[in-house]
C-alpha cells in the first residue's frame, strides 16, 4: 500500500500566489522562494506584470527552469504605466505605484475573486500594499515578504540619523 502512494504522481493541493514588485531585484527574490514552495509540492502562480515577463522570456531560460514542477503557472498582469515609458528616469517609481494603485489593484482583485482553484494564501512583496489592501478585503491569509537584504533594510532605516548627525549628504 504504502508503494503505491509513492508511485502516484504527486497533485499539489495548498495553492499560493506570489505577487512581487515589478523590479528586478525583488523578482529575483521571489522567483527562488517560488522554486522552495514548488519543489516542496505546493501549487504555486507567480504573478508577473506583462512587462517584467517579456523581460524574463526574453533573458533567460524561465519556463523551462519551471516546467518541472506539477502545479506551477505564471500569470500577468498590467502594470498601468505606458507600454513606450522607457521605464528608467526621476518619474519611473511614482509612475510605476500610481499604475499599480489606479489599474492593477482592481484587475488582482477580480483575478483573485475568479481564482480556480481559490487561492489559499497570498505572499506579497513586502513594499507592494495593494496585495496586502485585497487579501485582507477578500479574507485570503497574507506573508508579506521582504525581498531586501537586512543590510539594506538597516542602511534605509540609518539615513534619517545621518542625515541629522551632518554625516549626510558627504561633502
């Protein structure tokens, strides 16, 4: 007996979403905790803006990285920030959090709402507050996930400090 459920392909159950901030870095960081909960069986959809995707499809070998675990999608979503923005610049982040707010959060919600199978729980990036807004709407338990190292984190949290101790900006 006990053979033969070791035989049978395992079909994951728990179904997780990971919604990371449409940045390099924080993609990065996500895309590897994707690959822990897969391979540690549960279904896992890693949700992209159609932006980062193309960037992934385009650089590296993504689908075939993921195609081994039974369970895995990625799915897209807009960004709202104009497909010809060249997205570098001063203007970049506000464009990017003001799309996410006014274009994204509505279209995650109705994702979420039309979710088959539901989505069990939500692990949203630690600086992306619309994930947490319609989890807790929708009732779907949340991890934020901070993708920033803790040296960062600290380095954030120092310049205010040194800012006032005069040691900021150098001179």
């Amino acid at each position: 007996m006990e053979q033969e459920q070791q035989q049978q392909p395992h079909t994951p159950s728990s179904h997780v979403l990971i919604f990371p901030l449409p940045a390099q870095g924080h993609v990065n960081s996500m895309l590897k905790l994707a690959e822990l909960l897969a391979h540690a069986g549960l279904k896992v959809t890693f949700l992209n803006t159609h932006f980062i995707h193309q960037q992934l499809l385009r650089h590296t070998d993504i689908l075939s990285r993921f195609a081994k675990y039974a369970g895995f999608q990625f799915k897209t979503i807009l960004d709202g920030v104009p497909n010809d923005h060249p997205r570098v610049g001063g203007d970049f982040a506000r464009k990017l959090f003001d799309g996410l707010e006014l274009i994204t959060k509505p279209l995650f919600k109705e994702m979420l709402v039309n979710s088959k199978p539901k989505v069990d729980c939500i692990i949203g990036d630690g600086v992306l507050g619309l994930a947490l807004d319609i989890a807790d709407e929708l009732g779907i338990p949340i991890i934020q996930f901070c993708t920033i190292s803790a040296c960062s984190l600290w380095a954030y949290f120092a310049i205010p400090d040194m800012i006032h101790a005069g040691e900021l900006p150098i001179k």
